[in-house]
C-alpha cells in the first residue's frame, strides 16, 4: 500500500525521492539552514512533503544548475524558501507554507544567480528566474506610475 502524498517519509524514502543517498541529506542538514527535517526520540528523521519538496529544489539546483553551496545558500537568501522550493516543484503542485521570498534583490543579482545555459533549450529554472525578473520590474512600474 502507497503512501498518501501528505505521509511523512523516512530518511530512506526522502533519499529515494530526491534521487540523492542518504549520507548527502544529512550533509546538506549540515550547510543549508532550511533543511530541517522532524526529529523523533533517537534522533530519527521524518520530512514532510515540503521538506522533500526543498530537497529536490537543493539537488536540481547544486547538479542539474551546477550551482555551488554558496550559490544555493546566497538564493535562498535573495528570493527566500517558496521560491526555492519552486525549483524542486516545476509543476507548482505544492504550495509552500513559508516565507513568501523577496523581490528586493537587484535584477542583476537575481539573474547571475542561476545560470541558464549557453546553447541549446532554455531551462525551466531559467525561465522562472526570467518571470521573477518581469514581475519585479513590472511592481516597480507599477509603483512609479501610482506614485
């Protein structure tokens, strides 16, 4: 019998998910602060669907991306934990009930942030970052035009 998607999954399952071992979750713990998994008694992990969801963003992102820790650490600080999260979630299925993220960060951080690629199709992560980009300078234009 499967699981619901709401279920709580362990450290073995999330790792299965993610496509990422077991010993690289415990490690990413360790570098990115958001990634906080429940703890029971005996210090056994269980993530919530969110948590899983944020995994993902962190692999797509530091594999798929070729960002650093650093790179992963300075995005989740511009743009916050939904926006992360989006990253591991193409589809938008899963709402992130965290911060909502900031705009505040200027385009052009925003934009070396996540590289797109060279040649070739252009990546989901990039067109996302690109949306993010026109919704910030459309608020800002809208802000010019109302004042």
């Amino acid at each position: 019998m499967a699981k619901s998607p709401n279920a709580f999954r362990t450290i073995s399952e999330a790792a299965e998910a993610v496509g990422a071992p077991q010993h690289v979750l415990r490690f990413w713990e360790t570098k990115f602060t958001f990634i906080d998994p429940v703890k029971r008694a005996g210090g056994r992990r269980f993530y919530r669907p969110q948590d899983v969801v944020v995994l993902k963003a962190v692999r797509r992102l530091l594999h798929d991306e070729g960002l650093t820790i650093k790179g992963v650490q300075r995005l989740y600080k511009d743009q916050g934990l939904a926006r992360l999260a989006a990253y591991g979630d193409p589809e938008a299925a899963f709402a992130m009930d965290a911060e909502s993220g900031s705009d505040a960060a200027p385009v052009a951080e925003q934009a070396s942030a996540v590289p797109g690629p060279t040649n070739g199709p252009v990546s989901t992560v990039r067109l996302r970052q690109l949306l993010v980009e026109i919704e910030s300078a459309r608020a800002r234009l809208d802000a010019v035009l109302a004042g």
